[in-house]
C-alpha cells in the first residue's frame, strides 16, 4: 500500500484564532472542526485548491497546546528553522494577496535555482517558505 503524510500537527495557542490566521490572511480552506471534548477540537486545514489538484493531500491538524510544556512551542517547533513550505503555481498573486492580508515577511522574495521563494511567519511566528518552483 502506498504511503502519505496525512496530517502534519501544528502546536497553536487557540483554535479560533489559528482559523482565523489560515482561512483568512492565507485563505487556506477549513475541512474538519470536530468538538472531542471540553478543551480538545480535531481542526484540519489545508491550503486552497489543494484537493483538486488531485494530490494526496497533507493537510495541518491545529492542536491547541495542553499544558505549560506545549505552550512553550508553539510558534518556535523547529528552533528558528523554515517549518513549512507552501508551494503554489503563482508566485507574485500569492505574495501580493499575502501582504494584503498583513502577513509579514521576514525575507524578501528572491529568484533561487529552484524557484521564487520567499519566507513568512504564521501568527505565531514559525517560519514558512512561500515557493513557485522552475517549472
């Protein structure tokens, strides 16, 4: 059976909040808010346009941290290091649609040997890579 990365689960300080950030400044699309108890959601997102691209997609599980040990990451799960990287087929209507949003870039957009590349923080502050690869 072939393999995939479902989920990828991002440490966040609130549910409603990190919705917000990704549906709205990234217009990522929300899939699944599930209640599972008093203090714990099952929240998927994924970025637009994804599903019909016919991928398997990855989508990001929003995991509101649970104790002083959880919440001491979230928005550093990698050391400063780029986390994520969100590919899309537009370099400059994403990063224009992007700075509309108020999202800030940390590192301006250049031309590298495999694409236009730019990085960005999330809300709170991991680091992602905006990426239109050479075709």
């Amino acid at each position: 059976m072939p393999q995939h990365i479902a989920h990828l689960a991002l440490v966040v300080a609130d549910y409603d909040e990190a919705i917000a950030f990704y549906t709205q400044k990234l217009g990522f699309t929300l899939i699944e808010d599930t209640i599972l108890s008093e203090s714990k959601r099952w929240v998927l997102v994924e970025p637009k346009g994804q599903a019909s691209a016919g991928n398997k997609s990855c989508r990001l599980l929003l995991a509101k941290a649970a104790n002083e040990e959880q919440l001491s990451r979230v928005g550093n799960q990698t050391g400063g290091r780029v986390f994520l990287f969100l590919n899309t087929d537009d370099f400059w209507r994403d990063y224009h649609q992007m700075l509309a949003n108020e999202v800030r870039f940390v590192r301006p957009p250049v031309e590298e040997s495999y694409g236009t590349v730019a990085v960005f923080e999330d809300l709170y502050g991991n680091l992602w890579d905006l990426i239109e690869p050479k075709k």
